[in-house]
C-alpha cells in the first residue's frame, strides 16, 4: 500500500503561481508513474499531468500545456506540479496518483482556489 500526501494548495490570485508537491511510502517510488489530477465542482476528474518511471517524460491536458510542470524527485520520493498563470479554471481539488502495471494508489487531495 502505498501513501500518498498532496500539499501545497490554497487561495491565488488569477495569474498567480502555486507548486504542489505529493509524498510517497514506497521506497521503490522510482517504479511508479506519477501523475496528477483535478476535480472541479460539477465535472469529471480530469488528467492534467503525467511523468513516466523510467525516463521522467512528461505529459500535458491541453488546458494547461504551457502553464504547469511536473517533476519528480526519486531520492525524496516527491513528485510536483509547478501551476503558472493561473486562472479561475484551474480552480479545482488536485490529486496525486501513484501507478505501476494494475496498481493503482490516491492521495486525499489539495484544494486549489484561483480568485480574486
């Protein structure tokens, strides 16, 4: 089993940064892909980032090419998502997900409110 701790959340104004970071349990945290969602109220947990074990690429949503990036650190089991140029649209819980082959692992989220 493996734990997940999201933080790094809270309140920004629209233009504003916020870098969100995830622990993980696992001392074979390398083995995972890493990837971070968001839930917005009234829609559907979307894929905003993907970072792969093995060679740390990465992926985007379109809604946030440009804007976000995700890293991962192996030696502090911690993987993050540097948020520029927020707007109101990004506001939204944002969840870490640990996965290797059919496991699949969840933090409990951070919630991210872009206002002014």
């Amino acid at each position: 089993q493996v734990q997940l701790v999201e933080s790094g959340g809270g309140l920004v104004q629209p233009g504003g940064s916020l870098r969100l970071s995830c622990v993980a349990s696992e001392s074979t945290f390398s083995s995972y892909a890493m990837r971070w969602y968001r839930q917005a109220p009234g829609k559907e947990r979307e894929l905003v980032a993907t970072i792969t074990s093995t060679f740390g690429s990465a992926n985007y949503a379109d809604s946030v090419k440009g804007r976000f990036t995700i890293s991962r650190d192996n030696a502090r089991n911690t993987v993050y998502l540097q948020m520029n140029s927020l707007t109101p649209e990004d506001t939204a819980v944002y969840y870490c997900n640990a996965q290797r082959g059919g496991l699949r692992y969840w933090g409990q989220g951070t919630q991210v409110t872009v206002s002014s």
